[in-house]
C-alpha cells in the first residue's frame, strides 16, 4: 500500500525566508504526486502536481516542487515566503491506474514570523 | 460559481443518534470522495464512488454509510456505530477520464462534527 511520510510537523520560518517542505513516498509503481494547502477551518487548494514529464513542478502562490523518483521525494519549494503562506501543507500520492485513491501526509504545519 | 458545497459547517451529535453530512457539486464530476481529518493524522479515505449508484469503503469506513443516487449528491451518514466521530470531515470530487488526467480532486469547505 501507499504511503506518504512528511518529515516536519511543523516549519516556523521569518517572513522573505525560504522555505522547503519535505515529502516521501514508498512505491515501487508510477505515481501522481500533489501538494494541497489548507487554511485554518477551510478545505484543501491544489497548489500543485506532478503528473509527467518535466520533474520541476510550478504551482501557484510562488511555489515550486520537484519530482524526485530515485529518492521517491516530491519537496516543495518557495524561495520567499509572506505572512498569507501561514498554513497546513499536505503531500499526496496516487496510483496511476485503478481507483487513483489519493493517500495524504500527515501534514506540516507552516509558521511565517514577521 | 462551479463548486462543492458541504452542508452544515458545525453539526453535533447526540449519544446514539446518527447525522447526516450533505455534500453537493455541480462541476459535473464523476468520482467523489469522503475524507476524514484529525489533527496530526492527515486525510483518511472513509468511501468513494465513481458512479452513480456505486460506491467502495475506503481505509475507515466502520459506522459510516453514504449513497450515491445522483451524480451531483454524495451524503454520508455518521451512524451510532462511530464511537469516535469527532472530527473535521471534507468532501471531494474529480473528473475520470478515460486516457485522460484524472483525479485531481477538488474539496469543499469541510463540516465540523463535535459530540455533545
């Protein structure tokens, strides 16, 4: 079975900072990958994915990730953060064929500090 | 507005009593998606369907129901049966597509279920 491992819980970095979310998965199979936000009482935003092709995924708000399938890693990236990125980020992971089930992280929390 | 509404945002449940959360799309989406989130434990697959009439347990189904007699309505229904159904619960659609980019799910704005 899938699985998705978020190696922070939480990330508190100073605003204009950079800042790196990291995600892995275990499959031996080809995957789809995504990165979902969350803002406090609120459903989860797709700020990207990774379905083919080019390993470096832009999203939107500035974010950027890349896939990488030798250390089964799909980290996101932002160069500089601004206060409105403070949030819940979630990795995920699907299988290409069948149900496509989406299997989530357990979630890092991002802290943006003036 | 194309969206997914979930309805209501706050619902409490009494000891023995089920409820019912609602979730409605009008993006014309095939699949839909129960998800449950506890802090610090991420998303959990709770049922899915990718068709009306036809649905599938997902990872924590037990003292869960839903029902899918319309493609826009997918319902669930927290029974007595969860004994611990306290949580933030979201629901979600996508396209399927033969050949094509599927599921990339899209989420409502999620309904707060507490125990009274």
């Amino acid at each position: 079975a899938q699985s998705v491992t978020q190696l922070d819980s939480q990330v508190p970095v100073f605003e204009e900072a950079p800042v790196e979310l990291r995600c892995n998965y275990s499959s031996s199979v080809s995957v789809y990958l995504f990165w979902y936000v969350q803002y406090p009482n609120q459903g989860l935003q797709l700020l990207l994915k990774y379905l083919s092709g080019s390993t470096l995924v832009k999203g939107i708000n500035g974010f950027e990730a890349e896939f990488n399938k030798s250390q089964t890693s799909f980290h996101l990236r932002k160069p500089s953060v601004h206060i409105s990125d403070t949030a819940e980020y979630f990795c995920a992971v699907s299988d290409r064929g069948g149900a496509q089930k989406l299997v989530f992280g357990q979630g890092t929390r991002l802290t943006i500090n003036p | 507005d194309g969206g997914i509404t979930q309805s209501p945002k706050y619902l409490f449940r009494k000891e023995g009593q089920n409820v019912t959360l609602s979730c409605e799309q009008n993006l014309n989406h095939d699949a839909m998606y129960w998800y449950r989130q506890d802090p610090g434990q991420g998303l959990r697959l709770i049922y899915y369907s990718q068709i009306v009439n036809d649905f599938q347990k997902g990872d924590i189904a037990e003292g869960y129901s839903v029902s899918r007699e319309k493609k826009e309505s997918f319902p669930l229904t927290v029974t007595s049966a969860q004994k611990n159904p306290t949580a933030f619960y979201l629901c979600a659609s996508s396209m399927v597509q033969i050949g094509q980019l599927k599921n990339i799910q899209y989420f409502g704005a999620g309904t707060r279920l507490s125990v009274l």
